[in-house]
C-alpha cells in the first residue's frame, strides 16, 4: 500500500471556541495522507486508476467550511468524507490552526487524527 499526500492546504475558517474567531477568523493548514494502491495507476497512467489529490482538497475545503468549536471535530469530518468517499483503509489529517489567540504566541496549535 502507498500513500497519496497532500500537506499545506491553505484555508481561511472560523472555527473557534472564543467569541472573536467566530467574527474576525483565522488561517488553517491541513494535512493529509491517505493509503492507496497505486500498483494500477503507476502502469496505466489514467487519473481513474489513482486516488486523485484534487478530491482529497475538495473535501478537506467542503469540511472547512463547516463552522465547528474545536479543530478535533473539523478533523474527524474530514476523516470520515475520505473514508467514506475514496474507501481508503487508512488516512492521516493534521488540522494547523494558525497564529492561534494563546497567551504564548504560538505559531501554530494542531491536532492530528487517523483511521
């Protein structure tokens, strides 16, 4: 099994918990890897035969704009539209939330999940 990957997807959101990231958002980078097999595709050279990376940023742009308090529950959706659309038996998403409001100026804060 081999991994389509598609890291640094760039998305403006308004997720948050404080009142402020529901009004004046922020930025978000998405990661994600998905296990497929590639055997086929690498031989036939037809995007039909591969997991195609531009589905992989539909859905993580679909999910995104979906509103949700917490980055974990963003996260867990996107998961489940892979699962569910490329029947991938598994994926990894890294949910960056940029320039976060901490006290400690973080770069950023994120929460990686997989199936």
């Amino acid at each position: 099994m081999e991994t389509v990957s598609v890291h640094g997807i760039k998305i403006f959101g308004y997720h948050g918990c404080m009142p402020e990231e529901e009004l004046i958002g922020t930025w978000f980078e998405i990661d994600v890897d998905v296990a497929a097999d590639l055997a086929h595709a690498s031989h036939t050279d037809n995007i039909a035969d591969t997991t195609n990376y531009v589905t992989i940023v539909e859905i993580v742009r679909r999910e995104m704009a979906i509103r949700s308090n917490l980055i974990e529950h963003v996260g867990r959706r996107i998961l489940e539209a892979i699962k569910s659309e490329l029947r991938s038996p598994t994926a990894t998403v890294v949910v960056k939330k940029l320039n976060p409001p901490v006290a400690a100026e973080p770069d950023y804060v994120s929460v990686r999940m997989s199936y």
